[in-house]
C-alpha cells in the first residue's frame, strides 16, 4: 500500500467526523430545538433543568449548559473533519504516519474511555469508526515488499 492508501484512511476518519457532525446536528435539533415534538417526561426535564440556575449573572441554567455541550459537539465533530480533510489532502507525505498515529492512539484511547465511563452509543460509533480510519493508516496501509 502507499502513501495514497494513507491519505484514504486518514479520509476515512474524516468522513466518518462530519457524517457523524450532521447527525449529531439534527439529533441537536430534534431534543433540544424542537419543544413541539416533546413529550411530557421530556417536558419536565427540561422545566427541572431551566429551574436550576448555574450563572445567575448570564442566566445560565443547566439546560442552557447541555444544549450548548451538545451544540458543541456537533461544531467540534465538523471542524475535526474538515481538519483532517485538509490534512489529508495537503499534509506531505512523511507526515501522513506519524498524524494517523497519534490520532490513532487518541482515538482508540477516546473510545475506550467514553465507553467505559459514558456509553453513549452514537458517540462511541464515532470514535471507533474514526479510530479504524486512523489505525488504517498507520499501521496497515505499509508499502508492501522491500
């Protein structure tokens, strides 16, 4: 394999960093945005969450808090992908490697702790999918022969 295998995995990783982005977005959407969609269960959380007042200053409640961590998600999701989009593209090649491998690592790192401490299925999909990309580049898209 070669230095374009490289470039396909590192690619990978980032499609899989938006796709997952536009997913997250439209999840952000439909439980945060979307009050019409509601149910009642869901309709007293979010009451109970506004009720709890963080920065009284700002107003800042504890819904306003996980509507701006999920937002932020989805924004970090999208600016990583499109990092990493570029990368691949423009990085040169004997910088290919050691960027898969870091991110590998941290990927795979990442997955292992989100599961383990938060298992929130589509964000640990997404790393571990990212973590496949990278770990392809890597470690398994080597030149072949001497």
């Amino acid at each position: 394999m070669s230095e374009t295998s490289q470039r396909r995995g590192i690619r990978l990783a980032s499609r899989v960093f938006l796709i997952g982005s536009g997913m997250h977005a439209v999840l952000h959407y439909r439980f945060y945005v979307d009050t019409a969609s509601m149910d009642a269960s869901r309709r007293a959380v979010m009451r109970y969450l506004q009720g709890v007042v963080v920065v009284p200053r700002f107003g800042t409640t504890m819904w306003t808090i996980l509507c701006m961590f999920s937002l932020c998600f989805a924004i970090l999701l999208a600016l990583t992908g499109t990092a990493y989009w570029w990368m691949a593209k423009d990085l040169p090649a004997a910088r290919l490697r050691p960027l898969a491998t870091a991110s590998a690592w941290l990927c795979l790192g990442s997955t292992a702790l989100v599961a383990g401490l938060y298992p929130v299925l589509h964000a640990v999909l997404i790393l571990l999918l990212a973590s496949l990309g990278f770990c392809y580049a890597a470690w398994f898209a080597r030149p072949r022969g001497p």
